[in-house]
C-alpha cells in the first residue's frame, strides 16, 4: 500500500529586538558572557512585573501580515506552569486564549500552508553541563518568540524545507529575526495514512530542530517508522514527543506528550490585555516591508535572474541597498550585477563576504551612473569601486584625480590613436592587407593606453575611422 506523509509544524523564532520581551535587559544577540543581561525579572526574583515590549507586538503583527493571517485586536498572556532549572519563575509566559495572529495563509510551490496561529512567548534560559556540575545561563530567558503553529498541510519533506526558507527570508527582509543558526527551531509532528485516506493517523512530535539537513533526515527516518509499524506491525504507535539524534540518524521516544492540562495553564494577570486599534494596526501596515512574493516579483520584472533574486531575497542588508540604489535612479538590472558580482567579487578577494559590504547607496549609485552615461568605461567603474570599497574614497574625486573621464573628447581620443597607430606599423600594415584580428591587437594598445578612459565603443570607432 502507498502512504501519504502528514506533517504540521510549530516554529519557534527568536526576535530582534534591543531588549527583552518584559524588562529592559539586552535582547538576543546582547550578551557577550554568561547571565551578562540578567535582572531581577528575567531571573525571576519573587514579586518582579513583567512590563510589555511593545516592539514585540509590532514585531508579531508584522509576520502576521506577512503570512496572511487576521491580526487579533485583543490579545492577552497566559501562565503555562512547568518547573525545570533554566525556567526561574516555574511557568513560560506565552499565550493560550487569545493568541496574536490566527488563520493564515502561505504558498509553498504549488501547496497552500494554512497558519493555524502565531503567538508571543518568551524563551526559557539554557543549561549547560560540565563533567559533574550543571549552570545555568539566563541570558535567553525572557527573550522574545513568536511561534507560528500550522495546519497539517504538508505532505513531504521537500515542502518543510522550502517552508522554513521561506520563513528565513521574509523575517531577515522583514527585520523580525536574523534567524542565525539556532534562532529558528521546530517541533514536527508528523502521521501517516494510506493514500487517498480522509483520517489522520496517529502523529508524534519531534522536538528542537534547527538544522534543514537534520529536519530532513528526521522526517525521512520517522515517516518510513510509521509506516513500518503500520505495515509490519513493528511496533505500536503512541502519541508521544521524540528526539532525534544526528549521529544514528533515528528518532528516540522522550515522553507521552503532555496535554493542555498537565501545564495548567491561567491568565497572566500582571500583563494587561493588549488592545490593537485602528491607528496602531496602520502604522504597523505602513511601516511593514514589502511582501517577499511581491518583491521577488518585481526583481523578475526588472529583468533580474532568478539566481540573482534567490541571493537578494534572503539578504536584507543586500536587497536594501540595491532598492536604494534603484531608488537613486539607477538601472535595476545593471544595479544588482554590479552589487552581486563586481562588489562581491572584490570583497572575496579580500577574504570578505558580501554581507561585509560597506558602501553608501550614494557613493554606489554615482559609480553605475557614470558608466551608465557613458563618462566612463565599465573598466573605469570597477577601478572606482575598488577604490570606493577599499580605501573608502570618494568616487567623484578618485574619477577626478585619476583623470579617469578626462579624455572623452574625441581630440584627445584620437591623439592617442595617431600616437599607437605611428608606434604599430606592423600591425597596421597588417590590417591594411586584410587580416582583421591586427585590428584588435591595436585597439587594446589604445585602450591601454587611455588607462581605462572614454567609451569603448566610441574609440573602436574613431580608431576605425583613422585607419581607412
Ligand atoms: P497540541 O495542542 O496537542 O499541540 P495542535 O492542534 O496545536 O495540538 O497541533 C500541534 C501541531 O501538530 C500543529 O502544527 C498541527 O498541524 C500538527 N498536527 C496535528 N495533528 C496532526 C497529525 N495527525 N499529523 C501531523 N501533524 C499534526
Ligand atoms: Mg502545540
Ligand atoms: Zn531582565
């Protein structure tokens, strides 16, 4: 018989923001040393009140709208109560009852993902175990979460990975999460039942995944257990949270899941509900990033390759530099070529990566424009922009000081032509009797010559002209 893979997923991914989801402790990326950005809250002292970021909303709202769903105008906290060493208050403060966004909607190829919910939580601190001793870091507690539940809608691994790609991009072009290694972690749940079955099968839950590879190797290793154990009689299937270990390549039973009841869950009543009005809710729309669909759309309709589009959509610090350069006026086109090769070329010699890019749109956009209008050469331009880059000169000066648009009139061109012409007989005899290629030969002596100066097409054809 064949089966059919149902998989549902709830993603955790950690915030940027400067501060902590209840107190103003340095968010995730603050902290240099262990329990660096702790306080009495966030440690859990007794009687410390958690005080709401309001940038989480905006954060949350934000994914919301990304991912089509209907943005709550009455959200509130709950207490889910467990106890375990990295949690010092005993309870996670998240939400239950009235989560921040529900019912959306992501494409994925050609499948629709339903999003069940996103809510807000906060994170839970870390422990770390050294021969007989365990500490504890609380650094990550109460650093800001959403977590994005969808329906069980996908049916292959494939679509897992393409579905958390697509998350990465749009919150690093979103500015919601950098989703660096670790800061994006799944729980997957997954079943299985015979093609063309309505019902679910019984579904289990593999805890804590961060690496793509590993999702995959772990959906690959679970599904074909289940079906095993349905086809075989292998085992006997239980609801019940599992691990997986990247070394076997298996999945390892860690408890029956828990249900709602076990965590006892109440409203948190030191956090006021949380009213989103009209006025708030459009702010957060206008201030929202363009959509990842819709941007990647008008790349293609820019004339952008799709290779090209995949290395912009993924790189907010990137694809924000070519809009500003677009938006300076210069050609879409040529603006990402001369970012995705030419910068990045030269920052790889350097042992850079493009990321460590360090140029102003400005600066950028007077390099394209000079090529662009033909007042110099592309050679021209690449020699500015490595001056730009790694001597942080300024173009129009090192244009100037370099004379490197000095001689386009066409006198001076044809100067230097007299001048190569007068020192090549040879070669010039030799194009005279017919042998076309000389032509090259005294053309790249000219191009030499002018240092890189003036329009190629325009020497070649003064030089043409001369010759006859
Ligand atoms: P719980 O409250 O027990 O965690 P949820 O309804 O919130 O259950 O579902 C948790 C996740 O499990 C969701 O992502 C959902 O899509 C997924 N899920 C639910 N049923 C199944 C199933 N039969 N097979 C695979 N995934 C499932
Ligand atoms: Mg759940
Ligand atoms: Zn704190």
């Amino acid at each position: 018989m064949n089966y059919e893979v149902v998989i549902g997923l709830e993603t955790h991914v950690e915030l940027s923001t400067e501060s902590k989801i209840f107190c103003s402790c340095g968010g995730h990326s603050a902290a240099k040393e262990p329990n660096d950005c702790v306080c009495p809250a966030c440690s859990g002292m007794p009687g410390m009140l958690p005080v709401m970021n309001k940038r989480v909303v905006e954060l949350a709202v934000t994914a919301g709208l990304m991912l089509n769903c209907e943005i709550s105008r009455y959200t509130t906290f709950d207490k889910k109560n467990y106890y375990y060493p990295d949690l010092p208050c005993a309870y996670q403060i998240t939400q239950l009852n009235h989560p921040i966004c529900t019912n959306g909607l992501v494409s994925v190829g050609k499948r629709d993902i339903r999003i069940k919910q996103i809510h807000m939580e906060e994170d839970a601190g870390k422990l770390v175990h050294e021969g007989k001793f365990s500490f504890v870091d609380f650094n990550r507690t109460s650093v800001p979460l959403i977590e994005i539940v969808t329906q069980p809608d996908f049916r292959s691994a494939e679509e897992v990975v393409s579905y958390l790609t697509k998350l990465k991009s749009m919150f690093r072009s979103g500015g919601i999460s950098e989703c660096e290694e670790g800061a994006m972690r799944c729980d997957i749940n997954i079943s299985v039942r015979p093609e063309g079955s309505e019902e679910y099968g019984v579904r289990t839950e593999i805890k804590n995944m961060s690496s793509l590879e590993a999702i995959e190797k772990a959906i690959r290793y679970e599904s074909q257990r289940h079906i095993d154990a349905i086809e075989f009689e292998t085992e006997e299937l239980v609801q019940e949270t599992r691990r997986f270990d990247d070394v076997s390549g298996k999945t390892f039973a860690m408890r029956n899941k828990e249900t709602e009841a076990d965590y006892r869950y109440f409203p948190d009543a030191n956090i006021m509900p949380i009213i989103i009005d009209d006025e708030w809710l459009e702010q957060i729309k206008s201030a929202k990033p363009v959509a990842i669909d819709e941007k990647a759309e008008a790349y293609r309709n820019a004339g952008i390759s799709e290779k090209e589009i995949e290395m912009l959509i993924g790189n907010f610090k990137i694809s924000k530099l070519l809009d500003d350069v677009i938006a300076l006026g210069c050609n879409a086109k040529d603006s990402a070529a001369w970012i995705l090769t030419d910068c990045a070329g030269i920052l790889r010699k350097g042992g850079l990566l493009l990321n460590d890019l360090d140029i102003t749109p400005e600066a950028l956009s007077t390099i394209i424009k000079q090529v662009e209008t033909g007042k110099i050469n592309r050679a021209a331009g690449r020699k500015v922009l490595i001056a730009v880059i790694e001597d942080k000169a300024d173009p129009t000066e090192f244009i100037k000081k370099n004379s490197l648009d000095a001689k386009l009139d066409e006198n001076a061109i044809n100067a230097v032509i007299e001048k190569v012409i007068a020192a090549n007989e040879a070669a010039v005899a030799d194009y005279k009797s017919g042998k076309e290629k000389a032509l090259q030969a005294i053309f790249g002596s000219c191009m030499r010559e002018l240092k890189g100066a003036g329009d190629p097409a325009v020497i070649k054809s003064l030089l043409e002209k001369k010759l006859k």
